[in-house]
C-alpha cells in the first residue's frame, strides 16, 4: 500500500501467468472495496532475458514463456476485471462513473525489433486485446489504452545492456527512457 498524491494505492505481488492467482486477486480487491475502477497491466519482459535470439532460435518453451507473461498476464487481468467493472459503472449513483484500463505495451508491438521476436510478438497480442476491449466494453463505460515506450531502464533491462544498448537506434528509439519519463506520458 503507498499513497499519491492522497490517493491510496494498493499493489499486489502474484505471479500473472497463473490463471488462478489472477482470479484469486481480483475477487479479493472486489470483495474488499467493491468496485473496481482502475486496472494496470504492467507485468511483463522476457521469458529469458540475457538470451535474445532471433526467432526461430528461442526455444519455444521460452517463446510460451514471454507470450504467457505479457499477454496471458494482461488477458487474464482483463478477462476477471471487467465485469466487476461493469458492476462498479451499472452500481455507480454517478452517470458519469467509469473505468480505466491501461496496458503496458510497447513499440516492438508494432514494429519488428532483431532478435526480440517472442516480446514483439506478445506486446502486438497487447495491442489487439487493447483495441478489443475498446470495441466491446467503451460504450458500457470502460475505457482502455496501452501506453508504448520505448525500452525503459529497469532491474530487467539493466540485466540486458549491452543486448539493449544497440537496439536503441532502431525504430525511432533515441534513448533508453526511465521510469518516470514513461509516467509522465501517462
């Protein structure tokens, strides 16, 4: 639990490739606070990161790997969400209440990046499940974006680097983008 901007925040540590974990969450937070307004997929990476290959030499145990973890994770995230914020916007006494839904993909969704052929792959999975969620649930009241940085310093990419370090350049990355730059976007 944090606090900002006195908005409590409340996170919560599970593994986002267990269908059950997800669900087990999810129910917790409705049962608790009952209604749910916000949901942030930002759970993802590399199923093997120091390890990037082209496509056809990942194995396809790790190719699972990052597709269960990016959009597997963001699927079931939205899949046990939504109609509890369904609820929360036919419940509301407000007419004006709705819900956000805002996924973390990233540019490799839309355009092919070397040797990164299983995170491309599950980050444009991100993209069409964004853009589903809006056609089916936008004019029940619930709102979804994704948010598509470039890379961004973090624990997982500063394992990376050097692998990291040349891809910048390609497809319009200047730099390597840290954390808050990517929350100002927001």
């Amino acid at each position: 639990k944090s606090e900002f901007n006195n908005v409590r925040i409340d996170t919560i540590k599970a593994d986002v490739t267990d269908e059950n974990q997800v669900k087990q969450y999810i129910d917790a937070t409705f049962s608790k606070y009952g209604k749910i307004n916000i949901l942030c997929n930002i759970a993802g990476g590399f199923s093997k990161p120091k390890d990037l290959r082209p496509l056809c030499d990942i194995e396809l145990t790790d190719i699972r790997g990052t597709i269960d973890m990016n959009l597997y994770g963001s699927i079931y995230n939205a899949y046990y969400t939504i109609g509890y914020m369904l609820k929360t916007v036919q419940n509301s006494s407000d007419k004006n209440e709705s819900c956000s839904i805002i996924n973390m993909s990233s540019i490799a969704g839309s355009f092919g990046l070397a040797t990164a052929g299983d995170y491309c792959i599950s980050k444009s999975g991100v993209d069409g499940l964004t853009r589903a969620i809006c056609a089916d649930y936008g004019a029940s009241g619930i709102r979804c974006n994704s948010v598509k940085p470039c890379f961004v310093t973090t624990p997982l990419t500063t394992a990376m680097d050097d692998a990291l370090e040349e891809k910048t350049g390609q497809r319009g990355c200047r730099e390597m983008s840290k954390p808050r730059q990517v929350h100002a976007e927001w």
